[in-house]
C-alpha cells in the first residue's frame, strides 16, 4: 500500500503491485512484472522478459537482456539498458532512454525525449516538441511532430 517498500531476489517469477510512493527492486532472472503507483520507482535487473507499468511521476530502470518492457505515466523516466526487444511507451514530458543492440521501440508523449544507441531496428514515434537522437547502425525510423529534433547518426536505412 501507500508508502510501501518492495525488494525480490532471485530467480523465477517475479510479482509486485506498489502503492502510492512505494518502491519497487527485483534482481535476477525470469519474468518480473512489476506495478507500481503514483511517485513509484521500479527498478528490475537482469535478464528475461522484464515488464513495468509506473504511475505518474515514476521511475523505470531495466537492466539486461531479453523482451524488456515498459510503461510509463506522467512526467516519468524510463531507462532500458542491453540487448533484445526493448519497448516503451512514455507518456507527457517523459524521458526514454534505451540502450544497446536489437529492436529498440519507443512512442513517447509531449514534450517527451528519447535516445536510443547501437545497432539494429530502432523505431521511434516522438510527439510535440520531443527530442529524438538515434545513434548506430542499421534500420533507423523516426517521426517526430511540431518543434522536434531529429538526430540519427551512422550507416544504413535512417529515416526520419
């Protein structure tokens, strides 16, 4: 409930439901899910299928490989970090941050920025006055509305 502090260890199968302010760690592998309320942090670290769904003005952090999803409400910040099927959907004046190689996708709303970096299909969808800066190689897309900033740097299929 409100206020409350969540930490799971170790491995398989992960679960928490945060409340108002509560924060949120899981570390290791194996399917952690986690959701967290109104000013929640979640951090999950390591690999396989690691999803979060935080309230508004909460703070996502994913570490490690392997179908990393997330989504963020108002005025939170998502940062997702290594390989393999990363995905988030932040909304108004958020920050998404993703980082290493494989399908990187983000849609963020107002007034939001997204920086993806490395290799391999990186697709984004920034809306008004985002900021988007995709670094590396391969596949990178990028539609940006009103007043926004494209930035797409090195080889192969960039558009923007």
């Amino acid at each position: 409930g409100k206020g409350a502090t969540i930490k799971q260890d170790n491995e398989s199968n992960q679960n928490a439901h945060g409340g108002k302010g509560s924060h949120i760690k899981q570390t290791n592998e194996n399917n952690q899910n986690a959701r967290g309320g109104k000013g929640s942090t979640i951090r999950q670290d390591n690999e396989n299928n690691q999803n979060a769904r935080g309230g508004k003005g909460s703070t996502i952090r994913q570490d490690n490989e392997s179908n990393q999803n997330a989504h963020g409400g108002k005025g939170s910040t998502i940062k997702q970090d290594n390989k393999n099927n990363q995905n988030a959907k932040a909304d108004r004046g958020s920050t998404i941050r993703q980082d290493n190689e494989s399908n990187q996708n983000a849609k963020a709303g107002k007034g939001a920025t997204i920086k993806q970096d490395n290799e391999s299909n990186q697709n984004a969808r920034g809306e008004r006055g985002s900021t988007i800066k995709q670094t590396n190689e391969n596949n990178q897309n990028a539609k940006a509305d009103r007043g926004s900033t494209i930035r797409q740097d090195n080889e192969s299929n960039q558009n923007a």
